[in-house]
C-alpha cells in the first residue's frame, strides 16, 4: 500500500511537471517565432519578447530539472561507485538522495529570500512590467519540485531495502 502511495504521488507530481514543461516550451517556442518573424517582415524589434522568452526559459529550465531528478536522469559518475560492495553502494545512493534533497531545500529557501526583497522593493522588468518575483518564482517551483522528487526516492530507498535497482 505504502509503495503504491508513493507511485501516485510521483505519477501526479510526473504529469503536473510534463504539463509545465509542455505550455513553457510551447509559450516559449511562439514568442520567440513572433519576435524573429516581426524582425524579418517588419523590420521592428518587440522588447518585450527577449524578456518574455528569458523568463519561460529560467521557469523551463528548472522545472525540468526536477523532471530529470524524478527520473533520475541528471548525469552521475558511478566509475568508483561501482566497484564497491552492494551495502556500500546502497549508503552512498541515500547519502546522494539526502545532499540534493538538502540543496534542493537551500535553493528554495535562497529564492524565498530574493523573492521577498523584490516583493520589498517592488522590482518590475524593464520591458514587461512584470512583477520580478513571478520570473524568479521558477526556481522555487521548480526547487520544491526537485525536493519533493528527492524526498520520494528517499522513501522508495526504505521501501525496498535489499533490492537492487535495474539500470543503476
């Protein structure tokens, strides 16, 4: 039961990141067409649009980074891991799982503390006028996002103790 409940969590929380992803990439994609198209055709810049997509792409970026942390997929060098025995491998996958859940957590709370200041101060973009804290609130979601991914692996490492896992 315990395992199927971490499943779904990470199917819903999988499904939420893929739909992100898929708007940014689309929203982003569409900007940045309109804005080359403008240059082209009219020959006349829109500044808003160099903001716009940089912003989708800080959003993008970090979001799908905790989509490549669900899957595991973020690049990891196992030479020197891999010659050690089974327990000792197991040690060092938790102590991995614990440090990036710990900078996951310090990367939210970083961007907490901007994001206040900006509130603060009542920062807006050049271009846009766009409230800054909405641009810098990527990386919170997508650090709450990583850490919630990072806190899952951690209980799947609890729930299977003495199984290893294919492909790792």
């Amino acid at each position: 039961m315990y395992v199927i409940m971490l499943k779904t969590i990470e199917n819903i929380l999988n499904t939420v990141e893929k739909i992100f992803l898929q708007i940014l990439f689309v929203a982003m994609t569409l900007v940045v067409l309109i804005a080359v198209f403008n240059r082209i055709t009219v020959n006349a810049q829109m500044a808003w649009s160099d903001e716009l997509s940089r912003y989708l792409f800080v959003w993008l970026t970090f979001i799908a980074a905790a989509y490549a942390a669900g899957g595991k997929a973020h690049i990891g060098v196992t030479a020197l891991v891999d010659i050690f025995p089974h327990p000792l491998k197991r040690a060092v996958e938790l102590l991995t799982y614990l440090l990036c859940l710990g900078l996951s957590i310090i990367l939210v709370y970083f961007t907490a503390i901007i994001m206040r200041t900006q509130i603060q101060y009542g920062q807006i973009s050049p271009s846009l006028r766009l409230p800054m804290q909405y641009a810098y609130a990527g990386m919170a979601v997508g650090g709450i996002f990583m850490a919630v991914h990072f806190i899952l692996h951690i209980c799947n490492f609890f729930a299977k103790p003495n199984s290893e896992e294919k492909g790792e």
